[in-house]
C-alpha cells in the first residue's frame, strides 16, 4: 500500500537520509532541499537506468550534456521570455505570494482555470470571496497580474559597471536545438533519431511546495526526438507507450496512473499536442512524465533570429532538405525519485511488531545488499568483510555493512530504506556453531517475503538479483 500522506514520506526521507532541508543548520532556505547518501544513490540508480534504456541502448539516439547558462538571445527566440509566465496575486494583508490558478484550484475544486486571463482569474478570485490561505483574510488580494518564471541573473562586469543580463535555464530542450547542426554532421544520423541530455533547470516559481514536487531547482531527463512532420502522429503514440511501460518496471500500480490530454487552452506556446501521465499522490493527481509535440517551432525560430541554417539534410539525398519536427518526451527526475518513494512505501506486521518499508525494485534500491553480522566478534567481523569487499569488488551492487543494533533492529532498518536483501554471518558461518548452519553458508533474507534461506558463500553471487 503506497503512502496515505506526504508527512510519511518526509519523515522517512530526513530520518534515513534521503533528502535534508537545504542550508538547515541556518534554518534553511524555502523550497531548496539536498539529496542525502541515500536519496543521491536513489536519484542516480534511476537516472542511469533511464540513460541506459532511452539513449544507450538504442541507435536512433545520442546524448549531450549542454552548459546551464545560454546567450539571452536564446531564450527570446524560444519564446520564453515573453511567453513563460504564471499569474500571480499577493495578499494585501499578510504579503504572502500566490499562483492565481493554483489558488482557485485549491478553493473550488473542479473550477477550470487553464487558459483563462489574469482579469479572468480575477473576477473568480472576487466573485467567490476567497480568503488568503495564509492569513485567512478576505477580499484582500491583489489584481492578478503575469510573472516571469525565467531566473535572470548579472553576468561579469563590463564598461562603467554595467552588466549583461542572462537567465538560468527554464528547460534543458534548448540546448538540444541550437545544437541541432553539429549533432548531424558529427553523427550522420537519419531521420528520426533523438538528442539526449540530462540536467538542472530553474524557474522562480510563485508558490513552491509539496516537498520536493515543485521547487526553484530540479532535475529534467528528456530528449528532442526529431522526426519528419507527416509522421507526428505515430511517433507521438510510440513515445506516450514507451513512457507508460517504463513506468510498470519501475514498479507503479496502473490504477494509480493515468494520461491527461492538455487541452486546448492550457497548451505551451510551443505545442501543438501535449500529454502528461499523472501519478495518484496523496495531494491528488499531479504530473509525473511529459509529452509534447513541438512541431517545427523551435528550430524555425532558431533560423530566423541566428541566421544559422537549421534544415536537416537527408544523407542519402542531399536534395531533401527541410526543417524536421519534434516529439518532446520529459521526465521530471526530482519529481520521479518522490513519486517513486510514495509508490514503494509500505506498513505491515511481522510478528506483532509494526515494520516500514520501501518495496522498491531491485535496481534502483540505493542499498542492494546489505551485509550483517550477527554480532561485533572479531572473527565474525573478519569473515563478513572478506565477503563485503568481494561483493564490491566483483559486482557492481551498491553494497552496504551494517553492524549497528541488534540484528532484528538491523533487519528493521533495511526493510525501511528498501534494501531487497540481507545476508548475515553467524557463527555457522565460521564453523563455530553447527545450529546455526554449516561452515561457510550464510542466511539470506528477502525484504518483501522475509523468507531465509541458507546457502553455501559460493552460491551467493548468483543469487543476488542485479
């Protein structure tokens, strides 16, 4: 059973070490959190099986890792800095800053509000009455009014202390665009194949929260799949399967998904056709991947404000020269490690006790193995290293040694962190104890079955699932 509250999640993530508050020890900066050891393992085991599955092991597409800052001049031809805007509304009472759309959300459930203009958003706000969430005042908001969600920032100083302006990137896309023409003629590729990269984006967002699902900075794995425009449709249908199957191994309940056309008024100003697939969190259906078709947008835009020759030119017929299309498939990488944790979190009892875990797949669980000996003897600490740096050595597992605590309170804390299996040394192990087991075989534990089974140390390696 997932997570019922975000409060379980946050709890297990500061207790267990997977994200922290940033800058806690000067109580922290709103909205910024630091990935803890095993919240950065989490986050990196599923970053790497995403580049492995979508960029690595397909020959329609390579990968570039782009640079954060990006002449000013690309955003303005992105549209972003005239276009990527939120409505925003300030109390007058309390100062506080609010989305105007996430704000009648929250207040009139099932009130469409995509789309609408900030003098349409107002007239709702006035009409309902609706009090500051903050400070619970009434008919003290502001006119509704557009913010830029572009961070914008001095670069170096020139001529009489003057500064140039440019922007923090508010998507990684772009990048994968300007670079259009060098990925060509260093690939050769052909239509259609994919640039890859994975990064941080940042946008100054109104009204962060919800832990780490909406924050000033975040994580972005996505691609710009680059296509011949009469065939949008089939590769746009390819992708949403290829997102949604994606999401079974990474072990989500189908009931607990669904995909959302955007409609009509809520599309970007780049897209013609956008879906997202939604995750069922316990502060309702939010989005987990994106998927959008940009059409030629952004590469026509490209050419006309650079004056760089954005065509693709197909290899086997240089006659054959146009500006391709684009499918955009996004994953959020901050916002799929919590979904993640929300879908593997579990309550059960074992033996009368109440016990928490994570039941997350093996492949993405920050502590794969973890070696426990039975006690802190020296003979027994001795013989479970050998078998620890023989693990770590000849296999890529992410491996842990725990000796802390009883070997109950040890199982406990594994189950809670996810870990799928535990191995633990006794006293058998090192022939010291025939009921505990024979000479060199150790008792393997499985976190979700609690089944033990004892094997030969020979026999383990094959029995670790990778």
């Amino acid at each position: 059973m997932p997570a019922s509250s975000l409060d379980q999640i946050v709890s297990l993530c500061k207790r267990r070490g997977f994200v922290f508050p940033g800058s806690d020890i000067y109580g922290g900066l709103a909205n910024t959190w630091d990935y803890g050891p095993l919240g950065t393992a989490l986050k990196n085991a599923i970053r790497d099986w995403w580049w492995e599955r979508f960029v690595q092991k397909r020959q329609d597409m390579v990968g570039i890792d782009a640079a954060i800052f990006m002449n000013p001049k690309v955003w303005e031809a992105s549209g972003h800095v005239a276009n990527f805007n939120d409505a925003l509304v300030d109390c007058k009472n309390c100062k506080m800053r609010f989305r105007a759309d996430h704000l009648i959300e929250d207040a009139l459930p099932g009130t469409k509000v995509e789309g609408k203009s900030p003098k349409e958003l107002t007239a709702l706000i006035q009409e309902h009455t609706l009090p500051c969430p903050r400070c619970g005042t009434k008919k003290s908001f502001t006119d509704t009014r557009k913010f830029n969600l572009l961070f914008s920032t001095p670069l170096g100083v020139v001529e009489e202390g003057k500064h140039q302006q440019i922007y923090l990137r508010g998507e990684i896309a772009q990048a994968m665009f300007v670079n259009f023409k060098n990925v060509c003629t260093v690939t050769r590729k052909r239509l259609p194949f994919g640039i890859a990269s994975i990064g941080k984006a940042f946008r100054n967002e109104i009204t962060p929260g919800n832990f780490t699902y909406r924050t000033l900075e975040f994580d972005l794995m996505e691609f710009e799949y680059f296509i011949h425009p009469k065939e949008w449709e089939e590769h746009f249908a390819y992708w949403l399967a290829e997102q949604q199957k994606w999401t079974k191994d990474l072990g989500f309940a189908p009931e607990r998904l669904r995909v959302r056309e955007h409609t009509k008024d809520e599309l970007s100003h780049y897209s013609k056709r956008t879906a997202d697939v939604e995750y069922q969190t316990p502060f309702g259906w939010k989005e987990m991947f994106g998927l959008a078709y940009r059409t030629d947008f952004d590469l026509k835009n490209h050419m006309a404000q650079s004056g760089a020759d954005l065509e693709f030119t197909d290899p086997d017929d240089p006659t054959q020269k146009f500006i391709p299309h684009v499918i955009e498939p996004t994953f959020g990488l901050s916002r799929l490690v919590l979904m993640v944790l929300l879908e593997a979190y579990d309550e059960d009892t074992v033996e009368g006790d109440a016990r928490t875990l994570l039941r997350l797949p093996p492949r993405i669980a920050p502590i794969q193995v973890s070696i426990l000996p039975l006690s802190k003897k020296e003979n027994l600490i001795r013989k479970a290293q050998e078998l620890y740096k023989k693990i770590i050595q000849e296999t890529n597992l992410r491996t842990d040694f725990d000796i802390t605590g009883s070997i109950g309170k040890r199982y406990r804390r594994q189950d809670e962190i996810g870990t799928p299996k535990c191995i633990t040394i006794d006293f058998g192990t090192i022939g010291e104890d025939e009921k505990q087991g024979k000479k060199d075989t150790v008792t393997i534990r499985d976190r979700d079955t609690l089944e033990q089974v004892r094997v030969p140390i020979e026999k383990v390696f094959s029995l670790l699932e990778t």
